[in-house]
C-alpha cells in the first residue's frame, strides 16, 4: 500500500481506529466485475476492530462483493473550509479490506449493536425491529488489512 505523502498530518493507528469507532458513516467502495468502481454511503459500525454494514438482500454491493471481496471503506471526520486560506481542517480514515457476508449470530449482535450506537435510548423497540426485519437484510463485516488516516488542523 503507498505511505501518505505529507506525514505531517498523518494521525497514529489508534487515532484512526478511535475516528472509526466514533464516525456516523463512510462510504464503502466496491469494484464490479466489469472495473467499475461503486461507492455506497452507509451507516456503519465498528465491532471486535472490524466495521459491520448493513444492506438489502441484493444490490450492487453483493453482486460486487460476489465477484471481488477487496473493499475501501473512507470515513470523514471533523472538517471546517478556511475561505481566507483556500483550504480546510479536516480529519480522515482510509480502510482496505475484504468484504464478507455474515449470518446468524454475527449478524444479529451487529443490528443490535447499530441500534445502541443510533437508537440508544430506543433499544427495547429496536430488538422489535431486528426481530421483524433480520431476515430482510445482509450483514457485510469488513475485516481491516490496512488502515490510514490523516487530519489538518
């Protein structure tokens, strides 16, 4: 993988791991079998260091993953434009892995898990709407390869 050019904004692994666990969604890139890349913003989270999505049942995301299970995964943190200066302070994560199907248990403590980042104070409701809708969903799980992340402040 290449490094980032301007190490000075280059955030330790651990920096990179803490923006992931906080971040709402990213944007998971795929590649179709024909070389066209797919970028699918998507609710996301992090669970035993690696990042669980949900999809629907069929899509592009599984017709790709099907052909190719090598994914990005990119997460934008804070960011603020500096007109004055032409240019920003942001934050940002850049993960390669491979995408994988998960089912079962897996699959369930992820929605559960989505539902205590996103619906904390709804969590009773949520395990309603996990139980009536489990089955009309895929879970991917994104085990992390290589992960970079960077910020300007």
């Amino acid at each position: 993988m290449r490094s980032i050019r301007d190490i000075n904004k280059q955030i330790t692994h651990d920096e990179a791991m803490e923006m992931l666990g906080q971040g709402e969604y990213g944007v998971l890139s795929t590649m179709n079998k024909d070389g066209y890349p797919y970028g699918l913003p998507l609710h996301y989270i992090m669970l035993d260091d690696a990042i669980y999505l949900h999809c629907d049942l069929e899509g592009h995301i599984l017709d790709n993953l099907s052909y190719n299970d090598k994914v990005c995964f990119t997460v934008v943190g804070y960011t603020q434009v500096l007109p004055s200066s032409f240019t920003a302070n942001y934050e940002s994560v850049i993960v390669f892995g491979k995408g994988t199907l998960v089912e079962g248990t897996e699959k369930i403590n992820m929605l559960k898990a989505l539902v205590r980042k996103f619906s904390p104070e709804y969590y009773d409701k949520g395990l309603k709407v996990i139980d009536a809708f489990k089955d009309k969903c895929s879970v991917i799980r994104i085990d992390v390869e290589h992960i970079t992340g960077k910020k300007r402040r």
